[in-house]
C-alpha cells in the first residue's frame, strides 16, 4: 500500500508538469494553459531569444504581489491559457488601478497587447481558473 501512495505522488508530479506552459519555436512563444498566463516585455507577445517573460500560474499557495524588480513596469502583453481569468495591478500588493481579463474559450490562448495607459505599468497580478 505505501508503495501505491509514491507511485500516486509521481504521477502526479509528472501530470503537473505536463501541464505547465510550453515553448512554441515556430511562433516564439510561450503557451500558456488552463489556469496561466504569460507575460512578455514585447508588444507582440513574442521572446526570440527565451528571456524577457514570466510566467503566471493559479496555484494555491501562490501570490504574485510583486512581479520582482526584474518585471515590474516591463508588460507589454499577456497571453492568457484557455479557461482563465486574470487581474492586473498598477502597483504591488494588488494596489492602484486595476484590470480583468477572460479568457473563457476552450480551446484558444487569448492574446492582449497591454497598450496604452497600461503599457510598461503591471507590478502585480491575480490568475484564477474558470
């Protein structure tokens, strides 16, 4: 029985990780799934050389109050995993102005350019599965 219990853990493990946010080299870039979302410091959403993004994932326990000096101020767009909603914030600890965004498709990534008054602004973020 102790054995079934580790064997349960490891593939579990390994579900988790299937899951997780895949690189795509032909569009160069991250695809987020069910539950994340990807941010890039380019307006097209794109990382050419797999630096200058950060992933974001709904997992307990888990709280982006502060993006971390290397991407605060630096979002230019999010691509958004199927089934997923998401809350930006001007300012850590979720502080300023704020805004949600859905993606209730099934099968697409949602991809929102953060222009405007938005651009380079996201110190912090919410992500929650729908």
């Amino acid at each position: 029985m102790k054995y079934l219990g580790i064997l349960a853990g490891i593939t579990a493990l390994t579900a988790g990780a299937a899951l997780a946010a895949s690189w795509d080299s032909n569009t160069q870039k991250m695809n987020p799934v069910h539950g994340e979302a990807v941010a890039y410091d380019r307006p097209d959403c794109t990382t050419p050389t797999l630096q200058d993004y950060m992933v974001f994932e709904d997992k307990p326990g888990i709280t982006y109050s502060y993006v971390g000096s290397f991407f605060n101020d630096k979002t230019s767009c999010i691509t958004i995993g199927t089934r997923t909603k998401i809350r930006i914030y001007q300012h850590k600890n979720f502080g300023g102005k704020s805004w949600e965004i859905k993606n209730e498709d099934y099968d697409a990534i949602k991809q929102v350019v953060t222009g405007g008054w938005w651009d380079n602004t996201m110190s912090s973020i919410k992500v929650w599965k729908l």
